[in-house]
C-alpha cells in the first residue's frame, strides 16, 4: 500500500477543556498568588501609594502588587507568561468551535481578531507596569477593557443554555463593578481623598475576578461539546499543506463532536491495548506505537501513585491546621481568636448547594481543588508572616474537605478511596518519622529545619498533570471496567443480601458521627509514628520500645491492618470471597480493650494495646467510609461530611482542654479526662458495628469491591512503605554515641542547662529543634532539662522535638511523662548514661499538672541525681506549695548523695514560705547556684554534693520566650565529697583566667542585641559568665 493511502496515526490527545482549564488556573494563580506574595512581603509599601499610606490604605491595586516589587512582580510575569501559550490555543479553539457552529457568520472570525488584539493589550499592561510608564500602563489598561465589551457580547452570541446564562451573569458583574471603581479612582485622584483608592482596589481586583470568570466558562462549552485535540502523524510523501489539512480535519470533527476514524484507537487511562491498531499499513511506525503502547500501560500506575500524592497532600494539610494555629495560642495562653480557623474543616457543608456540589464532583472541579490545596496550601510555606502561613492551610484545608467529601460520596470504588485515604496517612507519618518527627510539607519548617516543600510540589505538579489530562473519570484507570459494571446496583445487592432498610430511610446522623471519631482517632494516635510509644513511655531502665527505635512497628501494623483490609475486600460486588469481620462486635470489643491498654498501661504492654489500636483503627476505615458515603448519598453530602469535620473539630479542642484547661473557661470539665474522650470516640463508633452478628442469623455487608487490577499496586506501595520504614532511617550517619566531651573528661566537670522551648516552635513560627541543638552544641552542654516538650497531640502536630539533638549531637533521653498523663511535658538529656528514672505528677489541686523527672545518671562513675521540674503558674499559689513541697521530699530522700535540680519554679529568689524558694532550698537540702541572682523567676539551678564552678545566663535568641540557664559543675572522684562548704566561701568569685580553660564558657557568645553573640543568643543579665573559686582544700587537680 503507498503511503499516500495510509491513514494518519493519533500521537497525542487532550481534551480542549483541559486548556482552558489551564488557563483559568494559571491566571487565577497569577493574580492571587502575586496580591499574597506581595502582602506577605512588601505589605506597606503595596498600600502606599501618592495620596496616604498605611493604614488609611490598607488593601493593594492590581498595579501595585503586580509591577513594583520583587519577587511578586517575577512570579506574575512568569505565570503571565507561560499562560500565553493557552491562551493563544483557546483563541484557536474558540475559533473552529465557531466556525463549525456558524460555518457562514463573519462572528468566529471577528471574536479571533478581537482576541488576539485583547490579548496583546493584557500582555502590555502586564509588561508595561505603571511604574515603568504610567501613561503607556493606563492606555493599554483601558484599551483591554474596551477590547472586552465586544469579546464578551460575541461570545454570548454564539453561546447556548447553561454557557449563555453564565456568561450573561459575569459580564453584567463585570461592566457593573466599573460604576464604583470610577468613581473611587475620581475619589482618590481628584480630591485626593485617603483611603479612596482601597476601594477601588477591591472593585479592580473584582474586575480581574470577573475577567477570569468569564474566560473559565469555556471549560463548561468545550465540555458540554466533548471536544478534544488530537495530533496526528502521517508517513507518505504528501506535501505540508496535506498535512495540515489532515490534522484540521481531524479538530474539526473532534470540535463537532463526530465520530472519530475508526482507524485511529484513542485509548482511555486504563486501557492497556495499543493505541494504534497494528495493521499491517502502518507498521512503519513500530516504533513510535511501542513508546505510546508503554506510557498506555503506565498509565494506571501512574493515576495509582497521582492519587497516593494528593492523599499525602490532604493529610498534610489537615495535620498542618492545628499545629499552625497553635503557635497564636502558645503566645496567647488563652483562646487567641485563630483557633477559628479550625472551621475551615467544615467546608463540607458548602456541599448542600447544588452548584457547589456539581463543581466538587466533576472532573475539572477536582483538579482546581486539588491545585489549589497545593499552590495555595503547601506553596505559601516561606511567607515569613505566621498569618500568612495560617491563612494558606486554612484555604488547603477547606479545598481539601470539598474534595474529599466529593470523592466519598461516590459509590464507585469507595473500597479503593478508603485504602488510598489509609496509605495518605501512613505516607505522612512515615515522611514525619524520616524527618526527624516533621512532615517535610509543612508550614512551620523550612529549608533549614527539614523542609522538603520544592521537592513535594514537583511531585504534586506532575500528579495534577496526570490527574487533569485523565480520561473523563474521577477513578484510577485500573478501575473504571469494574466500576462501569456494578455501581448501578451496588445498594441494591447489598442491601437484599442484608435486609437493610433502603438507603432513604436511613439514619445519616450515625454514621456521620461515627466517621468524624474516625478521623480525629486517626489523626490523633496515628500520624507519627512514635506517639504510640509515647503513650507507653515509662523511662530508665528501658522496659519497653524506644520512641526512636522501634517507631516503625507502629506503621508495620498499619500496613499489616492495609493488608488485611484487602483480603476482607471483594474483588467485584458479584463475588465475596471472605465474610466481612471488620464490623463485628469482637472487632469493636479488641478495639474497646486496646484502648483501655493503651491508656493504662506502659511498657511493652501498653504499646502493645496501641499497636492493636492502631489496627482496629485501620481495620474499621473501609466499613465506616462505606457507611458515610452512603449516608451521604440518601440525605445528603454537605450534612453527612460537614458533621463529621465538625465532631473532628470538637474532639480537637477537648482533647487539648484535658492539658490545657487553666486558661480556658469552661475548659475545666475535661481536665484529666482523656478516659472520657477516648470513651466518646468508641461510643460514637459502635453504633456503625455489626450488632445483628451476635445472633448468626444478620451477617455484616461486604466491603465495597477493590478490583486485581488495582490491588497489586496497593500491596507494591504498602510493601514499600514497610521496607523504608524499616531501612529509611539507615539512609543517615549512626547517631552520635552518648559521651561528655574529652575536656570536660579530663577536668571531671559538667555542663547542665535548663531551658522552657515553648513546645518547639520558635518565635517565627517555625520548628526550633535544629536551633535548639546550634545552643547545646555551642555551649558544650552535657546536660539538659527541657520544659513544655508533650508534642505527642495532633494540636501539637504529634512531634518529638528531641530527635534532632539525639541523632546529630549523642544523648540519652528520657522523653517524660507521656500524652495520657496530662501534662505540658519534660525532657532529660544526657550525654552519660541514665541508670534509671521515675516519672512524677505534682500535686496540682488549682493548676495544670505539673511533671517531673527524678533520674540517676552515671558521672565519671558517681551517682548523681537529676531532677527536672515544671511548677505551676503564679495564678495557683497551693498549687506552687504543695509541688515544691513534693519537690523538696524528692530531692532529700537521695542526700547526701550529688544532686543538680533544674527547674520552672515561679518564685522570687529567697522568697520565704508558703512561695517556692525556701521551701525547695531549705527542705530539699540544696544550694542555690547563685543566691545573689535577684533578676529571676521561672528557671533556677539548685545543687548539691558538687563543686560548682561556673553559672551563665544566655539569651533566647528568637528559639523560645525564655533565657537558657548554665550551670558548671565539677565532680568529686568515687567515694569523696565535698564536705561542709561555708557559704561564703561556696559564692567566691574568680576570674575565669584563674581557673583551666575546660572551665570556660565560648567566647563568641559575650555580646548583646546589637553585636557579638551566635545567632541572636549572648550572655545576658551579668554580660559575661559567672566562675567560682573551688573552696579551700578543693581544686581541679585534686578531684
């Protein structure tokens, strides 16, 4: 056969409204990610303009954030740019559309030359700001929106139905919004009147809003026409102008909704058949049909890991929205006003309008929800503003919540969504447990303390690519055979099987109550990996799993609960291989134990409950997401999901109130009563249980199906999930091993700190742990009490704050009294090793239990005792009494043995009974490190039994709002003491020059605000260290 009978070969093809979906994306993020980056940056100087400035004007022009500031003015251009492309193939498209609707008007060709002439203008305005030519600016500005009058009218001409009356709607918006823009523009150039040109910055903003609008209704025409463009290949000797008439001809019929060539085989995501038919004519190009035959069969795959990406962003950004709110509440101590930002998680609700459902539900809506939880959401992470940042999840959030619900309540493939929502949280905690206890997403670390944000937004780039240009289906490739199959009668089957009452008659309350407890148990326990070993911390001696240790057994039994989720699922509806037992009441029964264990207990027994909790939890998703979505289809989407986000949202700030109740009212009715919380969350699970089962006469429904094709890439990513939790941690260097410096060796001294960190975020709202670790290094410390450190709470982002200082510097660690004790936390570090520790709860009657650890460490082969403390506030004076009482017993019961004390007291120095100070000194038996320290009132540094030989006080830099205190100790060789010191002779001064350079403290940190120090941290208070002559028949020589 010749060539010029071969019939042309499809190489590439995409829906039209796929471009103009790119289009509305990139102008959209253009505009409103420029007016955010210039808020975030340059905010007063964007506001300012000839007449006022802040805080009479208050809100930026479109001029002003787009043309006059770097980065902002790049970013816009760039996008600007880059939209070109789109917007000159959406002209095109526009133009054949019309021609094949009204192939005699003169109007499609008009529309094309108006177009191309608006275009240009918007690329002179864009280009040409107002500070390079005001006039050049103003005269392309005016000549778009003249440009605009007769693009708009000849579209609503050729537009019909739904398209027509959108299109209608927007213009009149936009010509409308025109009135009161002039007449504030007059307001502020003519009479110069301050705060005029705010307000005509929100009606041009309006105007660029409408303008995309109005461009975004194409989605809607070119979807409502199916109209794709294909790209053809043709292998004969025809001439160019044959070509392009072959490739036109193949548009136009694609435009015009025809059939295409039944020659050319267009395949759909999941079809693994070639795209080109293999007839023996166009076997010339075996080649090129091998490469589209590979990417053909990829596809699934690739959809399957595109999926997995956005579950790891949703679950991001749902963990990221306490722990990014909290920082306001830290500072606050109290509700802060943010915390309202919590119910960004009830978007849900918005789902109850129609046309809010109908966008969330389509494939396009899906796409810019996704793209915009990820560009807004996860993009935003280096504004430097805190509000900024917070503001950025709120959005990612609620985009979020509408796509998730949309995607739930699809009766297709629910087994599937519930398995992916499983590995997006798995792959989150596992990311956290690789990064040092943070999501590498986040908002509230960077690029200096683990972020990976650049890295996670190609991979979601790449995932939005896949998922927009993927057939028209809002499922897997690998899934839309079987769907298409069974989804018609899958209430149906079930519920004849069942008996169950038909789905309108069915409580949708239950379920929703049920699936919210599901959620907030999932974020609570199970996105890090390590707060299972949390709860069963009970310290030295070792006795059960290590936080940093044994952290990956929590997400094996994720994996193996996955695995089992799968061998409970059907293949398809029509066949059920296993009886479902993820609803049985021994289910819930192991569930209801596991708990209590959990809570209860510690060691290898209490973690052991956790891991049965954690797959009870993971057992449980696919029955209850089932539930939920059906409920959500008989009565509702919006009611079903908005209540779920709105139980998680409750049980969010309880279990914060059962810590943190002292500054809350009404916050006391939880205090303590994690029991009660975790007792809610089953009851509310129960009713979800299968408790006709009792009987053997009402067996549970089945799973929803999860089909072959799909299941081998779920076991492939559980599989690999459990290898790099297993070997991902090796990819780093060994830890340090635990040991004091060679100077400090050979002079027998130690280093010890006591340091409040505020929970480990600093005070620009970013993660403090690699901050904390500069200090420690810097200062030589050897060992070090940290206060406020329980982060094992999803409002604290369930974090280990110690684990970077651990791995980078060589500790020991005891990480305190655990999450299901109710306090703010306290942590041990220690570069010798800890013999054993007792966890303490202060008496706290009034206040917020105060914790303590009692630990032996191992000091060049002395005993000493170390106790860290955190006291209650001055609000509660009993409490302050009975704790330092506590505190004193303690610290006697080892005397005469060595002790350091390091503690948050709140008390004046030398302040008499009922307050602290004399009260610990006196009964506990110790010294104060320096009695004539007047200037504190939180941290102090008591011993005894050593030689004290060096006290600083170091600035907090901006780690946290406390000082870091250092206190020198030298250690008396085994079997010697330090006898009976006179005190005068204890609070001798010296010179540091008198005394071995291992004494001495780092010069680099003498300095003040303005010069000298490391990192914003100097000596302060005194300006330099404190050393101490060694009492008389003492020195270094002879210890």
């Amino acid at each position: 056969m010749t060539g010029s009978n071969m019939p042309p070969s499809t190489l590439f093809t995409i829906r039209a409204s796929t471009v103009a979906r790119l289009h509305t994306f990139l102008s959209f993020t253009a505009f409103f990610g420029a007016l955010v980056i210039a808020c975030s940056l340059h905010y007063t100087k964007v506001v300012k303009n000839a007449v006022s400035g802040w805080p009479e004007e208050w809100f930026p022009s479109v001029s002003a954030t787009i043309g006059d500031w770097y980065p902002e003015r790049n970013f816009f251009q760039f996008l600007i740019a880059v939209n070109s492309g789109p917007r000159f193939a959406l002209l095109g498209l526009a133009y054949l559309r019309g021609r094949v609707s009204s192939p005699s008007s003169i109007l499609p060709g008009f529309l094309l030359a108006t177009g191309i002439l608006r275009t240009l203008a918007c690329g002179g305005w864009v280009f040409v700001t107002s500070s390079d030519d005001h006039d050049v600016h103003d005269v392309l500005m005016i000549g778009y929106i003249v440009l605009n009058i007769p693009w708009m009218l000849g579209n609503i001409r050729l537009s019909h139905g739904k398209v027509h009356r959108r299109r209608v709607r927007i213009a009149s918006l936009f010509w409308v919004s025109l009135i009161p823009m002039i007449y504030f523009f007059v307001q502020h150039k003519v009479h110069h009147i301050p705060g005029a040109y705010t307000h005509y910055a929100f009606f041009e903003w309006s105007l660029i809003l409408f303008d995309i609008l109005y461009d975004s209704v194409t989605i809607l025409d070119l979807e409502n026409n199916e109209s794709e463009v294909s790209i053809n290949n043709q292998v004969d000797s025809r001439s160019a102008s044959g070509h392009r008439a072959e490739n036109q001809n193949e548009i136009t019929k694609s435009l015009a909704n025809e059939p295409s060539d039944p020659s050319v085989s267009t395949p759909s995501v999941g079809d693994k058949a070639p795209l080109v038919q293999n007839r023996p004519e166009i076997r010339s190009e075996k080649s090129i049909v091998c490469v589209t035959q590979l990417l053909a069969s990829l596809r699934p795959s690739l959809s399957f890991l595109s999926d997995l990406y956005f579950a790891y962003q949703s679950w991001t950004l749902i963990t990221a929205l306490p722990v990014t709110l909290f920082y306001f509440s830290v500072w606050e101590l109290a509700l802060a006003g943010p915390e309202f930002s919590s119910l960004a998680t009830l978007a849900p609700f918005f789902l109850g309008f129609s046309p809010v459902l109908s966008f969330a539900t389509s494939h396009g809506g899906r796409t810019a929800l996704a793209a915009a939880a990820g560009a807004i959401g996860l993009g935003l992470w280096w504004a430097e503003s805190m509000w900024v940042r917070l503001g950025a999840v709120m959005f990612g959030v609620f985009c979020t919540g509408i796509r998730w619900a949309a995607e739930w309540q699809a009766d297709v493939e629910s087994g599937y969504h519930a398995v992916v929502f499983l590995l997006g949280l798995i792959l989150s905690s596992l990311s956290k447990h690789l990064n040092h206890g943070n999501n590498p997403a986040w908002p509230i670390i960077d690029s200096t303390s683990g972020g990976q944000h650049v890295l996670v937004l190609v991979i979601g780039f790449l995932s939005l690519i896949e998922f927009g240009t993927r057939p028209n289906s809002p499922f897997p490739a690998a899934l839309v055979s079987v769907s298409s199959t069974v989804s018609q009668d899958s209430n149906k089957s079930s519920k004849v099987h069942n008996g169950q009452t038909p789905a309108s008659q069915e409580s949708w309350l239950l379920p929703s109550l049920a699936f919210g407890s599901l959620i907030y148990s999932l974020h609570d326990r199970l996105s890090d990996p390590s707060s299972l070993v949390a709860w069963s911390w009970s310290g030295f001696p070792i006795t059960g799993p290590h936080p940093h240790i044994h952290a990956p057994l929590t997400l094996l039994t994720q994996v193996a609960g996955a695995f089992l989720v799968l061998g409970l699922s059907p293949t398809s509806r029509a066949f059920v291989e296993l009886p479902n037992i993820s609803t049985h009441p021994l289910i819930f029964a192991i569930g209801a134990l596991s708990t209590y264990i959990l809570h209860t207990r510690t060691g290898w027994i209490g973690y052991t409950g956790g891991l049965l909790h954690a797959a009870f939890l993971t057992i449980i998703t696919p029955p209850l997401l089932q539930s939920a979505g059906a409920a959500a289809r008989a009565r509702g989407v919006g009611r079903v999901f908005g209540t779920a986000w709105a139980v998680w949202t409750v049980f969010m700030f309880v279990s914060t109130f059962t810590v943190a109740y002292a500054f809350v009212p009404g916050a006391w009715s939880f205090r303590e009563r994690t029991d009660l919380v975790l007792t809610a969350q089953l009851t509310l699970l129960a009713p979800i249980f299968n408790w006709n089962s009792l009987s053997m006469s009402s067996p549970a429904p089945p799973l929803p199906p999860i089909p072959k094709s799909t299941r081998r890439y779920i076991r492939a990513a559980l599989a690999l999930v459990a290898v790099v939790a297993l070997i991902g941690p090796l990819r780093r260097s060994a830890p340090a091993t635990p040991a004091p410096a060679p100077a400090h060796a050979r002079a027998r001294i130690l280093n010890a700190g006591i340091w409040t960190v505020h929970f480990g975020i600093d005070n620009k709202g970013r993660d403090s742990q690699r901050g904390m670790r500069d200090l420690f290094r810097d200062m030589d410390l050897d060992i070090v009490g940290l206060l406020e450190t329980d982060l094992h709470r999803a409002v604290f982002g369930s974090r280990d704050l110690t684990r970077v200082a651990v791995e980078d510097l060589g500790y020991y660690v005891d990480i305190g009294p655990g999450p299901n004790k109710h306090t703010w936390g306290c942590v041990l570090l220690s570069k010798f090793p800890i013999l054993k520790t007792r966890h303490h709860l202060l008496p706290s009657p009034d206040g917020e239990l105060a914790p303590a650890i009692e630990a032996v460490i191992d000091a060049y082969g002395v005993n000493v005792t170390v106790v860290v403390a955190h006291n209650g506030q001055e609000e509660t004076p009993l409490d302050r009494e009975l704790q330092s009482t506590e505190l004193a017993r303690i610290m006697s019961s080892s005397y005469p043995d060595p002790l350091i004390f390091l503690g948050y007291v709140v008390t004046d120095p030398h302040a008499k009974r009922p307050a602290p100070y004399e009260i610990m000194v006196t009964d506990g038996r110790v010294h104060d490190i320096y009695k004539d320290d007047h200037d504190r009132w939180c941290e102090y540094i008591f011993y005894r039994g050593l030689y004290r030989t060096a006290y600083a006080r170091v600035s907090r830099g901006f780690i946290t709002d406390t000082e870091l205190q250092v206190g020198q100790f030298a250690v008396p060789s085994y079997g010697k003491t330090t006898g009976d010191v006179a005190e005068v002779d204890r609070y001798l001064q010296v010179a540091k020059d008198e005394l071995p350079k291992e004494h001495w403290f780092p010069d680099a940190f003498y300095g003040n605000e303005h010069y000298g120090g490391v990192r914003g941290h100097f000596y302060h208070v005194f300006n330099a260290p404190l050393y101490f002559k060694f009492p008389p028949g003492a020195s270094p020589s002879v210890l």
